[in-house]
C-alpha cells in the first residue's frame, strides 16, 4: 500500500506519511526527528511482515513557517530503496490542483476519539472527503494561503482527519493531492486544511534529483 509510518528512532514516537517514487517519501515538516525508521507495506502497525527502513535525511522546505502554518511539507530520504510488491507501491504526484466537489481518500493512524482522551487504532482508518472552496473554509481557517493550501470535509459526517493524522495522504482520482496539515482537535464537521502537493512539485522534484 501507499501507507507508511514513520517511528522515531529514539522515542518510538508513530508519525505518518506517504511515498511518492523512491528514494525520498513525503511527509508533513512538523515530524523533523534526527533519526527514524520507516514501516510500509502493511495496514497494521507494528507488522512483523512490513517492511522496515531506516530513513537517512529530512529536507524541510525552505520558507515553512510553523508560526504562519503555510509550507508544511517535508521529504525523508531512504537509506535503501524500498522493495516494491502488492503491498508497496509508489503513488504519483501531480501539479495539477485538485478542484472543488472532488471526492478524496484520506488515511492515518491518528485519534479516533479527540482530546482529551485520545485513542488511537491499530490498524489504518481511512474516509472520503470532499474538496470545498477555500473561501468556504476561511470560515474555520483564517490563515489559509490560497496557493499553498486545499481544504477537505464533510458536510454529513465527523469522520476527517484529526489528532496524530498529521502528515498523512490526500489522495485523488489515483493521485497525491495532499498532506494532512491542520484541522480540528476533536471529531466534528470542520473541514481539514492541507498541503496543497500541487504548489511543491518542482521543489519535490528538484530535490530528489539533487540529494537522489
């Protein structure tokens, strides 16, 4: 599968990401650690089957700002590519931007119930959700930056992306769309905000090309 987690090598902490063509995977640049180890290839976690890798480097993009929450992308570089099979698979990127009333899968491992008693699952969640208009939801988000971000909920359901899902896929029509940047602390109808991958492609791009 396109799903991984990423464990820190020195707190066991679980964070989430997802790969794009090897040897760099995509993540979320508030899970900088010095060191991790990358499990793929299972919906579970902690499998004995996945596979493991010890993830080298971290490249955070050069003009993220935690304060102003814009540019919240971060790509990990693998000490070995991956080995792809039935369960590990690439995911493509695109430049393309994602569109309002798109129909998206989101996935991670984050909290199934809120703060403040969180619970979190064993085994990967995933929901669909739909693109709304960023001016829909200014409503919620006041700093969101049109070129930088996509915006995703539901208008039925409190099933999103919440607490620990941070760094996880957007993924639409077969394509990473986006990152799981922020949202709300607690299952609700808020949208989520994103990381658009669209605006990051050069960089992605250029990136890998350089440290590959």
């Amino acid at each position: 599968m396109f799903r991984y987690k990423l464990d820190s090598v020195k707190d066991k902490e679980i964070l989430r990401g997802c790969p794009p063509p090897d040897p760099q995977s995509l993540s979320v640049s508030l899970c900088g650690r010095s060191a991790y180890n990358v499990q793929m290839g299972s919906d579970v976690l902690n499998d004995p089957n996945a596979q493991v890798i010890r993830a080298t480097e971290s490249f955070v993009y050069p003009q993220f700002d935690g304060a102003k929450k814009v540019h919240d992308i971060m790509l990990v570089k693998l000490s070995r590519p991956a080995t792809l099979s039935s369960t590990v698979r690439t995911l493509a990127i695109s430049s393309k931007c994602t569109s309002p009333g798109t129909t998206c899968l989101v996935s991670g491992w984050g909290s199934t119930t809120g703060s403040p008693f969180e619970t979190y699952p064993s085994e990967l969640m995933c929901t669909n959700v739909t693109i709304i208009r960023l001016e829909d939801c200014r409503r919620h988000f006041l700093y969101l930056k049109r070129h930088y971000m996509v915006c995703g909920g539901t208008h039925t359901s409190n099933t999103n992306a919440y607490v620990g899902d941070s760094g996880g896929p957007l993924v639409c029509n077969g394509a990473l769309r986006g990152l799981v940047s922020r949202g709300p602390s607690t299952p609700s109808l808020n949208p989520v905000v994103f990381t658009a991958i669209c605006r990051y492609t050069q960089w992605i791009e250029d990136t890998m090309r350089r440290y590959s």
